[in-house]
C-alpha cells in the first residue's frame, strides 16, 4: 500500500505556489499563512485539493464581494455539482489582530454559503466555529474542532450538538455538583475534592492551549480517548495529568509526585 503523499509548501524568490489555483503567487503574509493553512487540511484533516476551492465568491455577486480564503466540501462530486459547501476558512496574516469583527466576517462568509462551519486561522491563533443557519446573521458559536474528511453524518451532526455555552451561573452549578460528586464518592473532604476539581481543570486547560497554539490537532481531554487509552494505560486520566504537570513545571503549582486521587 502507498503512503498518501504528502502536501508541502512550494517558494521561489518571493513567490509561493497555490495547489489550489495552479499557478505563483506574490508571497505576501496572508497568502503564506493561507498556503500553510492548506497543508493542515490536507494532512491533517484528510481533505484532497478537489474538494477545496480558493478565493471563492460566497454571495455571488462579483469578485468584489466576500470572498472564502478557503470552501470545503464534503466529497469532490459536492464540490462539482456546486453544492453548498461544509466549511469556510478565512485567513489573516500573522501580524493581523483576529478578532470579534474577523468572527463575524467567517460567520457571514458561512451564512452567505449555507455552511455548517468556519474557522478563523492564523500562527497566532486557530479557532472553529458552528452557525446556525436558522437563525439571522451573524451568529457563531465556538466548538472544539472541524469534521476531518472522513467524518461521518452522525460524526458531523454530533460536532454540531456537543457544544455547550456555559454561562457563569451555568458553569459554578456544574463545578459545585462535580465537587460534590468526587467528594461523595470518593470521601474526601471538601478541600481535598476541591483540590481534585482543581487538577482536572488544569488538564483541560492545559491541552485546550495546545490545541489553540498548533501543538496538538487533537482533543486529548474528552471521554471517547480516554476510553481508548484505557487499553494501553492503567490510569489514563493520570497520564494526562502527567503531562499538564510537565507544562506547569516552572510555575510549581504540583508537587513532582502529585497524583490524581
């Protein structure tokens, strides 16, 4: 079996080369972040370069208006036959500031396409989103990642529905009742157990931060790869908590052998 070739980004002399279009383009920073941006989705998330299309009108109505940095479908033949496409991707440049007026922006560019998703991506920061396309524009709800290519529909409506928006009332009653939960259960005493609340939240944040800097594409925290890991680990949740430890080494927020009770 042939490994899947891998996509790379093409310079010469101030140039950079789109898979997308077939031709150079003048290196400038939003067009490098953009190009880079095309080798995630297809190593990464699995995509082909004739399921994704560049600098596309989403309304329309002439190349000056709205246009995609990226539309990706689900399968070539969507693409093809023009249907509405899965996900928007806008780019800025690095030195570019992304933020709640670039939100809207990917989240009108989604509505205009009738797309489920869009994401908002450079080095300094990569993040995904969900519409509503019942509801008026714009409106934007951030989930933790995008489909990969192989995603199916029960895969993709579930990424639709796991997001929860906490409100602040909302997330102290759902810390109290973990609280409770771990001090019940595990009959500790209400310090101890807030300890324990403590350490987990550092895990989530931990490895949220990974996945919003680019080290790591996919969700550790979650139930579905902690179940998997539970085949190659005694305690998977503690491997986790292992590494956040590493993380915060410098800080010395743990002790070298704290471990998750």
């Amino acid at each position: 079996m042939t490994s899947k070739k891998v996509l790379t980004v093409e310079k010469r002399s101030g140039d950079i080369f789109s898979h997308i279009r077939i031709k150079w383009l003048v290196e400038t920073p939003e067009e490098r972040v953009r190009q880079e941006y095309l080798g995630v989705l297809v190593n990464e998330y699995g995509y082909s370069l004739d399921q994704i299309d560049e600098e596309l009108s989403v309304t329309g109505r002439g190349s000056g208006d709205a246009r995609a940095d990226f539309l990706i479908w689900r399968t070539p033949q969507e693409k093809s036959d023009r249907k509405t496409a899965l996900i928007v991707v806008e780019c800025k440049a690095d030195n570019v500031t992304i933020d709640r007026n670039t939100y809207r922006q990917g989240a009108n560019y989604a509505q205009y396409e009738r797309a489920k998703f869009f994401v908002t991506h450079n080095n300094r920061e990569t993040k995904f989103w969900k519409v509503n396309l019942e509801r008026r524009m714009p409106n934007f709800d951030e989930i933790e990642d995008i489909p990969h290519a192989d995603a199916s529909d029960k895969e993709i409506e579930e990424i639709v529905s796991r997001l929860k928006v906490f409100k602040e009332d909302e997330f102290a009653d759902l810390l109290h009742q973990c609280h409770n939960v771990i001090r019940n259960r595990e009959k500790l005493d209400p310090a101890a157990a807030f300890d324990e609340i403590a350490k987990i939240l550092f895990i989530k944040v931990c490895f949220e931060r990974k996945l919003k800097s680019g080290k790591q594409r996919r969700n550790l925290f979650t139930a579905e790869f902690l179940d998997q890991q539970k085949e190659l680990y005694e305690d998977s949740i503690d491997t986790l908590f292992t590494e956040t430890k590493k993380e915060y080494r410098t800080d010395k927020i743990f002790e070298n052998d704290g471990r998750l009770t």
